[in-house]
C-alpha cells in the first residue's frame, strides 16, 4: 500500500466524536513504503499472530499501525 499522511504526518478527521486519520495514495513512494513495511518486521510478527490468533481488534490495530509508520517515514 501507497499512502501518504497530510499535514506532519497526521489529519485527524472529527466525525461524531471518532478521529480518524486522512490517508492520500502517492504512487511517487511506492518503493519507499514498501521498504518500511518491509522492515517493520516486529509490528508484521504482530499482525500475523493476530490473525492465526483471530484476534481482529489487535489484526486491526497492526495494520493501521503499520500503514501510519510507513507513510510517516
């Protein structure tokens, strides 16, 4: 995934009290995210053992967590 954060790497979007974060696609960074997600190997171990775990709040939780890194990198 290609995405990039707006505004010092974070846009919280107010909608009924939930923030919510704006992500952009940037194809211009491809490789760049791809890298850092590559190299986030403790959040991917994370994500991982969620998902054989069906534990999918924290699945959930990985995987934003690892999007938001790369794209703030």
């Amino acid at each position: 995934m290609n995405w990039f954060l707006r505004q010092a790497n974070l846009v919280h979007v107010a909608e009924g009290g939930i923030s919510k974060l704006a992500l952009v696609w940037k194809p211009a960074m491809q490789g760049a995210y791809v890298e850092e997600l590559e190299r986030n190997t403790v959040m991917l171990h994370q994500f991982d053992e969620a998902i054989v775990e069906k534990k999918v709040e924290t699945a959930s939780f990985c995987l934003s967590a690892l999007i938001a890194q790369a794209s703030g990198n």
